[in-house]
C-alpha cells in the first residue's frame, strides 16, 4: 500500500515536470522567434529628395538684451556646405541671425576676401569693413571673436582661427583664437 503511494506520486510529479517542461519549452522557442522576426519599417510619410540633402548648422550670435553668445541652429542644404563650408559659415554669419532676440554681430559691408587652412588654424581674410564693429568696445570685438570661433570650431577640423584684414595683420586682431571653454 505504502509502495503504490509512493508510486502514484511520483507518477504525479513525473507528469507535472513533463508538462511544466512542454510548455517551458514552447514558451522559450516563442520568444526566440519574435525576437529574431524582422519587421519592415514603413515611415508614416516619404522622405523628400530636400530633406534628404539638408544639414543643421550652428551659427553663434550674441542676445540683444543680455549680449551673451547664443548658438542659432540653421538648416542649409549640403550641397551648399559640403565644397565650401567655411566660407558658407562666414557667408551666413556675415548674413546675421535669423532670431529677433539675437543681434548682428559682423559689421555691414564686410566680405570675406579669401580664407585657406593651415593644420587646424583657418585664416579668415576679411575686408576692412571688419574693424567698424570694434573701434570703440572691447566687448563687442571679445563678442565678434568669440561667434567666429565657435561658428569654425564646429567643425572636427578646425580648432583655431586667425583673422587677417586686407591681406595683412591687423594689431586689434593678431592672436590666433581658439574656443574658449567654460
């Protein structure tokens, strides 16, 4: 009597881990395949062939009212940056912000007559119109610098920028200026 209930439950528990195996094994193999299922991603709307070539900028301006250096993001096509990127940063900067809350900080009628590279320092040669914005304040000039730089910098290849006028060093601008961390 003894021998047939042992018997029975062992029996039970023989069938209970059978079962529990079955369905443990069916559970782990439907996992699997949802996670090896590939599903194709269908965009709720195309992709323009403009939106495609496009590319976000920062171009750094100071605030009208607290004169703090703001980055302004713009969307440009690529193909606009991808030959010239940093004479169309220069361009752009020259151009002033987009933003009413940030000011112009390049002087009117300056152009930017040549720039070329040397290492990670791009030489920026730019018309005499420059030195209009800085005669008289320090502040503005820091500011000037500091939008430039931080516009070139941007890029992995730059990490200097020196400003020439004319052709020729100028004594407001003969250092070589690098982005200023905070």
């Amino acid at each position: 009597m003894k021998n047939k209930k042992i018997g029975i439950i062992f029996l039970f528990i023989l069938v209970i881990i059978l079962i529990g195996g079955y369905f443990g094994i069916r559970y782990v193999k439907n996992k699997k395949e949802k996670e090896t299922t590939i599903e194709e991603y269908i965009p709720q709307e195309e992709i323009a062939e403009e939106q495609v070539r496009q590319t976000i900028v920062s171009l750094y301006f100071p605030n009208k009212e607290t004169n703090e250096i703001n980055p302004e993001a713009r969307l440009i096509d690529i193909k606009e940056i991808i030959n010239n990127a940093y004479e169309k940063l220069v361009n752009l900067l020259i151009e002033g912000p987009k933003n009413d809350k940030n000011k112009k900080i390049i002087p009117d009628g300056t152009k930017l007559n040549t720039f070329f590279l040397e290492a990670d320092c791009i030489v920026l040669d730019f018309s005499s119109e420059f030195l209009n914005g800085v005669k008289e304040d320090e502040k503005q000039k820091t500011n000037l610098i500091n939008c430039i730089v931080n516009t070139l910098t941007e890029l992995t290849e730059i990490n200097k920028v020196k400003i020439l006028i004319d052709g020729k060093e100028n004594t407001q601008f003969n250092d070589i200026y690098m982005r200023k961390t905070n």
